[in-house]
C-alpha cells in the first residue's frame, strides 16, 4: 500500500500555485520561481505598475519578497530532501540597493549545501541552527541592483 506524502513536491510550478493561495500578495506583484534544484534557485519578478515605486522602478518591498522566496524556496527544497519535519523562520533581514530595478530581475541564492547541513546539525544537537542566504537581484544586462541576506532559523522537530 502506498503512503501519501507529507508535503508537495517542489517544483517551480506548485510553488507558484502555492503562492496564489497562500501569499497572495507575492503572486499579485509578479513574483515567480523560475528554477529550483537541491543547490540553486532563481525567481524573477518583473518590473509593473502594480510593483512600482513614485520613482518609476521596483518597490524595496516588491524586490525583497522575491529574494525572500529564492531563499525560502531552497530552504522547501533541503527539507524535502531531508524527510525531517523542520521549523523554518526568518529572524533577522538586510538589504543593499545599487541601481534602480526596472525590467525583469532575476534573484539567485546558491547556499543549498549550507541549509541541507544546518538541517543535519539540527538533527543531531536537537537545536536550531541558523543559516544565512544571500540573494542578489540581476537585471537583463547582469548587472546587481539589489543584495538581500535572510537568516533563517531552521529547526528539526
């Protein structure tokens, strides 16, 4: 008899419906996970009125839910490869801005090895472990306009 799983797959796609239903805010704004694999993901969002500053590029706001999921994304992705049920929670946020985000901004956090370890450590000391993701936001011409770290709290139950 086969069992039913305990969480979705995850793939670009359901965590795209996910979000229409469970972060509807993020969705509404454009914010799209593009690619995801046990070491990468990558989530665009484009440039709108819907997500647009007085000063006719990206709100801060816009571009930090998109970094903020390119991280929570690979955060989704270790834990289902580790079969743990594991708390996950961001505590702490910084970002830097270095150019005005117009078109389509890609946000990139390469740190899976890292999650899939603090998952293991956890597992082992029965504690949280903290974790740190970067996400940098590139435009068309691979230029950086924005920088985010997220610490994420992650917890072995």
């Amino acid at each position: 008899m086969r069992t039913k799983p305990r969480h979705m797959k995850i793939t670009p796609r359901k965590v795209n419906v996910f979000m229409l239903f469970k972060l509807p805010l993020a969705y509404i704004g454009g914010v799209r996970v593009k690619t995801v694999s046990e070491e990468q993901s990558t989530v665009k969002i484009t440039h709108k009125w819907r997500n647009q500053n007085p000063f006719k590029s990206m709100f801060w706001a816009a571009q930090g839910m998109a970094a903020e999921m390119s991280t929570g994304v690979l955060v989704m992705k270790a834990i289902e490869k580790s079969k743990e049920k594991v708390s996950m929670l961001v505590t702490y946020q910084e970002a830097n801005f270095f150019k005005k985000a117009t078109g389509t901004i890609l946000f990139t956090c390469a740190g899976g090895e890292e999650i899939s370890e603090a998952i293991k450590r956890s597992k082992e000391t029965k504690e949280g472990q903290v974790v740190v993701l970067t996400s940098e936001g590139k435009n068309k011409e691979d230029a950086v306009v924005s920088k985010f770290s997220f610490e994420w709290s992650l917890k072995v139950k």
